[in-house]
C-alpha cells in the first residue's frame, strides 16, 4: 500500500512578464491492497450530564451499543464518560465479549454539569494504552457548553490528541453544544464536527462516522511542499482543506521556501483533498519548474514510520498574453472553499449584529452551493438567510445546520 498524490494547478498556463496566483489542488487517497481494514483503538467520550436524561441518553447508549456490533475482536474500545467530573466506563480492551461491554453501557445514567476537558484528557490516557498497530480515534459527544470545564483546555488536548496520532471527532447532540469549541476540537484533532439535531438520527450519525474511520488506512500524513525563488504562498490563508470538510490548515516553514502542512489520516474511499493558494513571481515565456511536492506518512498496522509518496513536480508554462482557464476540478475546490468563506463572514457579520449584510453574505453562499451542485446545502444557507430577514436572528438550531453546510458538501453534484 501506497499514499497516492495528485497535484493539479488550476492553470498551469500563466502570462508571460507578469506576476500571478494559482490554486494548487492536492489529493490524497490511500492505495489499499487487503480488504480486511486496520485495527482500530476506539474511545468514546459520552457526556451524562443530567440535561442529557431521558430520551437523549438511552438513545445515545444505543448508538454506542450499536458500534460495539460492529468492531471486530481485533479491535480495541475504551469509554469515558463526564459530567462535570470523568471516569472510565470500560477501560481499554480487545472487543471480544461485546455483551459484556454494551451491559456495562446501559449502566450509565444521567447526573450532574459539563465538564468536556476532564473527559478528553482521561481519553487520551485509554487511547494511549493501544496505540500501536492501530487506528486511534475518539468520539467525543456533548450536548451543552463546557460549563464546569476549560475550552482553550479542550483545544490543548485536541492539538495534543494529534501530535500523538489520535484524531478527535466531535458530536453536537441538541441544539445547546458551542459549534465554535467543537468544531475547533475536530479541527484541531483532525477529525470530523457532526450533528445531532433529533435522538433518532443519533445511531444513523454513530454509524456515519464510524465508516468513514474504518477506511482510514495511514495516518499522521503531512504535505512536504518545496517551492522555488519564483513562487511563494499566498498571503491570506493561503492553506485548506476542502474535503471531506473544509478546513483552515496551519503550517510550518522549517527552512525558507520549504512547507509543511498536517493532514493527518489518509483512506482508500475518502478523498482528502487540500487547496493551495500560489503567487508567482513575472515568469519569462517557457517552461518553469516552481516547485515539488510530496507526502510522509505513517502505515501503523506496519508499525513504519516517515514512509513517502511520490516526488511530484511542479511546473508553469509561460506565454505570451495568456487568458485564463481554470481546470473544472480545481474549479469545484475553489467553489467550496468560497461557499465556506461567504458563510464565515455571515456568522461574523451576524455577531456584529448586521443581520441584513449576514443574509447576504448567506444568500450569496447558498448561490454558491448551487454552482456546486450542493443542493442540500443551498437550502440550508437559504433557509438561514429567510430567517434572518423575517425574524432578525438565528435559532441554535439555524446556527449549527448553517455551520454544518459551510463545511460539508452534504450532497454530491450531479456526475455528466
């Protein structure tokens, strides 16, 4: 097994004489040669709070119990769950006796506040307990504000969870969850932000996101990308992610025109794909090597480290009084990563109490959804958008659907 790389510029061609930007579109799939998936190290993270009693935690302990019924005997589970304090509920073990193991769930039962940092720091403890030669993942689930606990804390742990090869996805059950400290959690963590707005849709949403971590075959992937005296990095955010969420990308620069970029897990069925914003200095006619690019990552069922893709190059041709023409691929990442942006400066137009320049910024994204083929959420930002215009506000619910369309192509386009 291999880290495929594609990298496509989305002009190769530019202007002769004159400076310029391209976006540079990585893809990153895994080349899987077993069928049999990798050995994961699961934890949950279940929030008990005494909000969450009734209907909200029988139904989250079924959709945990549900996962369970999925992992294999070679497979290794822990739960962890918080109130406004946090304890182990299974500690970290082979899953042979899933009886056992989804007893010891329906046990839990509701009390006290919100604690989500105590719950992630003892995750991290089980998960380190079984990292070798396995997927780590944690399924962190809340459904109120961090009210006995630290955020900034939270995001700690989430960009520690990655320095040691653990991704942290994020669950936001209700309406009553802080979108802004979840998502920074995934973000940070790597992983995915999902929502449950409904108890029914909680075991669909556990099941969702325990496919896509059970195609993960590398992990702790990072773009090495070189450039020449001739290109640098744009100036604004030039690094992101746009699949499967849209994501804004820190970097590291240990030497100049040297880049380093964590992605973190790489599958073999779900593209991850990057865009890179490029300016070039004035090139004269002909062709013009820029730079290279290429991936390290780790195989952890091997136990091999540092392992790389391919070298690739990275080449502009210059010519004489060129028009633009982006490449229709790199077009659809450019399209989300803008439905994104417009949706961000809604949320911030918004808090600065402008609802009329948020609903614009809203409509305009939902037209770019439209564009993208992304009808699901063209209705969203839309229906946002209405709301804002009738009532002056947002409902938590509006916030975290809007928040979701932003960064997720909740459908896929049409194919021609």
């Amino acid at each position: 097994m291999t880290v495929e790389l594609i990298a496509k510029l989305s002009d190769p061609i530019v202007s002769a004489g004159q400076g310029t930007q391209r976006q540079l579109e990585l893809t990153l799939t895994a080349q899987r040669q077993q069928q049999q998936r990798a050995p994961l190290n699961l934890c949950l993270i279940l929030d008990h709070s005494g909000s969450m009693a009734g209907v909200p935690l029988a139904t989250v302990k079924r959709a945990a119990q549900s996962l369970v019924d999925r992992l294999l005997p070679s497979d290794r589970l822990s739960v962890v769950v918080f109130d406004h304090k946090a304890e182990v509920l299974v500690p970290n073990q082979w899953v042979e006796d899933k009886a056992a193991i989804k007893a010891q769930i329906d046990e839990l039962e509701p009390s006290g506040g919100t604690a989500i940092d105590l719950g992630m720091k003892l995750a991290l403890t089980e998960l380190a307990k079984a990292k070798q030669g396995t997927i780590s993942q944690a399924f962190l689930l809340t459904d109120g504000e961090n009210e006995h606990g630290d955020n900034q804390r939270c995001l700690e742990l989430a960009k520690l969870a990655a320095e040691y090869n653990i991704t942290f996805n994020t669950l936001g059950f209700g309406v009553h969850w802080n979108q802004d400290v979840l998502e920074q959690i995934a973000d940070a963590g790597g992983g995915r932000l999902m929502f449950i707005e409904y108890a029914e849709q909680a075991i669909a949403c556990f099941q969702s996101l325990f496919s896509h971590i059970s195609s993960v075959d590398y992990t702790n992937a990072h773009v090495l990308l070189t450039l020449s005296e001739a290109a640098h990095l744009g100036n604004f955010k030039p690094v992101n992610q746009v699949a499967p969420d849209t994501i804004e990308l820190t970097y590291e620069s240990p030497n100049p025109h040297e880049y380093v970029i964590r992605v973190g897990d790489v599958s073999a069925t779900v593209k991850r794909t990057l865009l890179i914003t490029l300016s070039t200095q004035p090139l004269p006619a002909g062709s013009h090597l820029i730079g290279f690019v290429q991936v390290r990552y780790d195989d952890p069922v091997q136990q091999a480290t540092g392992l790389f893709s391919e070298r690739i190059p990275l080449t502009l041709t210059a010519e004489p009084e060129h028009i633009p023409q982006v490449d229709p691929e790199v077009q659809q990442s450019i399209l989300t990563l803008e439905k994104y942006r417009k949706t961000k400066l809604a949320e911030t137009k918004l808090q600065s109490g402008d609802t009329a320049g948020a609903a614009t910024f809203l409509q305009s994204a939902a037209k770019t959804a439209l564009q993208l083929g992304d009808t699901e959420a063209a209705k969203v930002l839309e229906a946002s958008a209405q709301e804002l215009q009738q009532q002056s506000t947002l409902s938590e619910s509006a916030l975290k659907r809007t928040r979701i369309a932003s960064k997720t192509v909740l459908s896929n386009p049409p194919s021609n």
